[in-house]
C-alpha cells in the first residue's frame, strides 16, 4: 500500500500570499487530519476530515481552512500568510469511522517557509 | 493547545543503555501513542496503549500508562545509534468524536555510537 503522500514538500511564499497543500491519504482511510509543527510551538492539531467533512478543528484563525474531496484527498489553505505560518504541516491519515483505537499514518509533510 | 508535557526534553546516552522518557497529560483519555521522528521530518507510529490496559511491549520498547496520574512512560531498551529522534506522546480525548491527537512537547534522544 502506498503510504500518505503530501505534495508540495517545500514551499516559500511571500507575506499576504495564499497556499494550498495537498494531501493524499492511504487508500481506503477516510480519515485525513492536519497538523503544523513550529519550533516555539510544537505540534499542533488544525483540523480532522472524514467523509468530506470537518469532523474536529484545532485552535487557529480563520485564515486556516480546508476541505476533503468524495476520495478522501484533503487539501487545506492559509490565505494572508505571516511569517509565523513558516511551519512543518504534516497530513495524518486513519481508518476513521468508528474505529477509535487505531494509529495514525502520516506524510513526510510540506515545509512552508514565509519571507 | 498542548495536553501535556514530557520529560526530559533532551536525553543523551550510549549505545547499548535504556533510556526512559515520561508523558503526562491532562485530561481523561481513550488512548495514548507514542510516535517517533527523525529530523523534522514525519512521524512514525510506535505503540498505542488503550485506557484499559498498563504496560504493553512491542520488540524493545515497553510503555507503561496510570491513568490515576495521568502519566505514561515509554522505555527502549539496548538502544541503538538508529534510535536517535525525536519522541512524542499523543492522546486521543475521551468521548472526541474522531482521531484528533494531542501531541506533548516531545523528547530528543540522542544515542552515541
């Protein structure tokens, strides 16, 4: 089975910028959460999809969204970026459903750097 | 928000030696996990540990959960250079609908050969 694929790896934006970050889980999870991990502030959860909607959102601004298609990809956005979105995001995916009790597969994750 | 912490924060030891790392967390939990990392780069799975349960081993690592102090603790035994990472605890919230994990601060390890 291929594992969780996250595209792009790196990326540099400019401030004000937009990005969006793909994810692709393994196939037939339909479970796909986010995560950004920052130096200061560690890993950190942003939101949880399954079966194409949000299902748990962390603590972040609204500039922070995403969204999961009908194949369980997810993508999310960060619109108006800040220097302090430089970041790991890292893409998990699981089984999802009523199995609680499963680990966790994640992707190498896209380093997002702002200047 | 972080559930809790981990210590210690860095540990450095030989090669052949056990080294210990400590989670606790603040909440009622559906499980604990323990992931690793190697150089920022994503996590791998390790061991889940169900609220139920109190020790459980998987090859050379063993962890231990008392939900009565809200603490875990992962031990790998005759460590190796290749164990050298970053280690994380991360909870699944009792009664959370989904999978969210909650990730402590994480412990560096660092194993010299």
């Amino acid at each position: 089975k291929a594992g969780v694929t996250q595209t792009p790896r790196y990326l540099i934006k400019t401030r004000g910028q937009q990005v969006t970050l793909s994810c692709s889980p393994i196939s037939g999870h339909r479970s796909v959460s986010w995560y950004q991990q920052t130096p200061g502030q560690g890993l950190q959860f942003l939101f949880e999809y399954f079966s194409e909607t949000q299902r748990n959102k962390g603590n972040f601004p609204g500039r922070f969204s995403g969204r999961q298609f009908s194949n369980s990809r997810s993508e999310m956005n960060v619109s108006t970026l800040e220097l302090g979105d430089s970041a790991l995001y890292l893409c998990a995916s699981s089984p999802g459903g009523g199995q609680r009790n499963t680990e966790a597969f994640f992707g190498q994750g896209t380093r997002l750097t702002v200047v | 928000s972080q559930q809790g912490e981990e210590d210690p924060q860095a540990l450095s030891i030989q090669e052949g030696e056990n080294a210990t790392m400590n989670c606790s967390y603040k909440t009622s939990i559906n499980n604990l996990q323990w992931y690793r990392q190697n150089s920022g780069r994503g996590l791998v799975h390790l061991i889940l540990i169900r609220s139920n349960e109190r020790e459980k081993h998987s090859g050379r690592l063993r962890v231990t959960l008392d939900t009565s102090k809200k603490s875990s603790s992962l031990l790998i035994t005759a460590s190796r250079a290749a164990d050298t990472a970053s280690y994380f605890c991360a909870t699944v919230i009792l009664n959370n609908a989904g999978n969210m994990l909650t990730f402590g601060g994480g412990t560096r390890l660092m194993v010299k050969p």
